[in-house]
C-alpha cells in the first residue's frame, strides 16, 4: 500500500484502477490473503476499489554443492543433480509492484 501510495503520487495519479504484483513463493505471503487485505487497506485511498493482479515468478534455486541454479518447484526442493537440498534462494523471496494503472490528473474526465 504505501508503494502504491508512492507511485501514485510521482505520476499525479489521482484514481488507481488496477495493480500488478509480484509475490513470490517463498515470501511468505498468501496471495489470497493479500486480495482480501487489500479491500480494507485500499479502502479510503486512490486505490479504492481497485484491482489486484498477482503473479507468481518461478522460483530459482541455487544448489550449494553443484554449483549450478535449477527451477524450484514447492513439492520438491531438492537438486536434480545431487539431489541434495543445500539451496540459497535466488528468486522467490521479492514481493514488488511491477505496474499501476488509473488516472492521470492532467487528463480530462
Ligand atoms: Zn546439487
């Protein structure tokens, strides 16, 4: 909310339609809790009664062993060459506003 918030700002916007985020799998957040937060905390703002899109990277791992970075899948962490599971997370962690849609003060209702 308070990149939004930001975001809006910088671009004169004075009416937010819609938003794109990033959440990644590992950043603990819920994607369904958050459309349901966002109702609330939207609430009052430019962003009320707009909408959230919310994409899912892939993860990437990173095996510790083999050296070599490999697509994570939540079932199975493991590498497929060692199939050890010393990982460091090199995508999955981030949870960022990729777009924001609305409307422009200097445009004409
Ligand atoms: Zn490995």
């Amino acid at each position: 909310m308070q990149i939004t918030r930001q975001v809006a700002e910088q671009n004169n916007m004075i009416k937010v339609t819609s938003l794109l985020v990033e959440i990644g799998q590992f950043s603990g957040v819920e994607p369904h809790a958050l459309e349901f937060a966002w109702e609330f905390v939207s609430k009052g703002t430019v962003a009320e009664g707009s909408t959230l899109e919310i994409e899912r990277p892939p993860l990437v791992l990173f095996c510790t062993h083999c050296l070599i970075e490999y697509p994570g899948d939540m079932e199975d962490l493991r590498c497929p060459n060692c199939k050890d599971e010393v990982f460091e997370i090199r995508k999955g962690r981030e949870m960022l506003v990729r777009s924001i849609s609305g409307d422009k003060k200097t445009e004409k209702e």
